[in-house]
C-alpha cells in the first residue's frame, strides 16, 4: 500500500494564475509560490527583440563571470553577505549575482 502525504496548502500565490497550463512550483527565499504559465510565448509568431536578446547576453556574462570568481573572491563576498544588515538577498548566489550584474552595469 502507497504512503499518501498531504501537502499543506499554499501560503502565497504570486502573478496571474489560470486553468490554461499545468501548475509550477517556485520557493522564493522562505515562501513557496505557485503558477500558470497562460500563454507560452511562441517564437515563431513572436521572436525576441533586440532589448531581450541584449539581456540575455548580459545574463550569460553575468554567469560566466561568476564561474570565472577565485575562492578569495566568493570569501570576499560570503563576508559582505552576512554583513549586510536589511537581509536583501536570501542566498549567497542571489548576492554574488547582483553584485556582479550591477558591476555590468
């Protein structure tokens, strides 16, 4: 016989949410989040513009600089992460990220 465990209900529901998809689960720093993606984007009809292709490579350097980053460099910035005194960013990564972004910026 299967176990069945309940979930518990959902704390927050966060953008437009319908019956047009199958349901998604996010957890965004303690809240756990669900949604529906309505009307997926076709890119045939619809490609990218140039403003989202620029933010997408922006993305990818981002990312790219992060692989780059030495262990003094994370050490600097897991420092600075729990020195931050309003809690802005839930998780190292999220830290590392911004500071990265706004260095591209």
């Amino acid at each position: 016989m299967a176990r069945y465990q309940p979930i518990d209900m959902v704390d927050h529901y966060h953008g437009k949410i319908c019956g047009h998809s199958d349901t998604y689960f996010q957890k965004r720093g303690e809240t756990l989040c669900t949604g529906r993606i309505c009307f997926p984007r076709d890119l045939s009809k619809k490609p990218y513009s140039a403003e989202e292709i620029a933010t997408h490579e922006k993305f990818s350097a981002v990312i790219t600089a992060i692989k780059a980053l030495t262990t003094e460099q994370v050490n600097a910035y897991k420092t600075a992460f729990v020195a931050q005194k309003p809690k802005k960013y839930a998780t190292l990564r999220g830290f590392i990220f911004a500071q990265e972004y706004a260095k591209l910026s």
